[in-house]
C-alpha cells in the first residue's frame, strides 16, 4: 500500500470489539515506535503496554479507553530530551507524538483500528502504573478491532483545509 492511501486509511476508533490484539502485532506496533526518528537521536520516550483487564483498568481510571483491548501510554523524559540551543525548546514531546504517530499507522496497517488519547489525568496514570521519576505521560493511543465502520478515506477532502491554505508560504 502506498503511504498516503495508508494515511488516508486510518481514522480515529472508539469502539472496538473485545477481541485480543495478536502479540505479533503488538510487537510490530512497539518495533514501529522503536525505529521513530527523535532529535538528536536522544530517543527520550518511554512506553507502558496494557493488554490485561488488569492494566487496562488502571488506566480507565485516568481516561475514557473506549473499550479497547490495547493502550500504549507514551511517555516523555525531558532529562534525556535534545534542546533547541538559540532559546532552549525541548523536544521530547515532540518526540513522543512523532513515536505515536508511527504506532497508529503501524495499527492502521495491521487492520487495527486506533485513536490518540490526550484527554486524561496524568497524575492518575502517574499513580496507577507507578511511573518512574521524570517520565510524563503524553499520549494513551488504544488500539484494537473496530466495532464500528471505518471513515471513508474520502473524508479528507471535505474534513481538512485545501493545501494551499495549509502551506502559507513557497519560498
């Protein structure tokens, strides 16, 4: 599949069947976030998986999962982030969102269906998966068979701003 129908592809899921996510794919889904590009190769992101009732309901105390089967919290060490020199911006939240992207469209891939979770008590999720000192929690993306019909690949050119109001300037 070329990158931009895979792109197209994905959408955000939140109804998902209960039916486990193979480990096969978990594993291609964590390989796709280990070969991300961070800056200056500092890779300051860390994740936490939950697949077990267990895990997963630790988490659902801290945000809506959507019933999913999977849940990769992406979390940001700032201590291990590359900064900008000229005003000192760090990039571990940047890292950590490029790391999610790569997850969700390796799910996409995998015939899974996924949505990123950025609305969520971190200090929940900091208690209940007893996170070590310095990780921050970014973004729960969820994972799993959809229960649902997937968004037309189409709903782009309705749902997004046209390119050239994207790109503002063509130097």
């Amino acid at each position: 599949m070329e990158f931009i129908d895979l792109a197209r592809k994905r959408w955000s899921c939140r109804t998902f069947e209960q039916q486990p996510v193979e480990p096969e794919k978990v594993a291609r889904i964590v390989e796709a976030a280990r070969v991300a590009p961070a800056a200056a190769n500092r890779q300051p992101v860390r994740l936490a998986v939950a697949k077990t009732p267990e895990g997963l309901a630790k988490l659902a105390k801290a945000a809506d999962l959507h019933g999913a089967p999977l849940a990769v919290v992406v979390c940001a060490d700032a201590q291990r982030a590359w900064r900008r020199p000229c005003d000192g911006m760090r990039t571990d939240i940047v890292d950590a969102t490029i790391l999610a992207d790569h997850m969700m469209l390796e799910a996409a891939d995998g015939g899974l269906g996924s949505c990123l979770i950025c609305w969520f008590d971190p200090s929940i999720v900091r208690r209940e998966l007893a996170l070590p000192e310095g990780l921050e929690p970014v973004i729960i993306l969820v994972a799993g068979y959809a229960a649902e019909r997937p968004a037309s690949p189409e709903r782009h050119n309705r749902a997004r701003i046209p390119a050239d109001e994207l790109v503002f300037a063509s130097l």
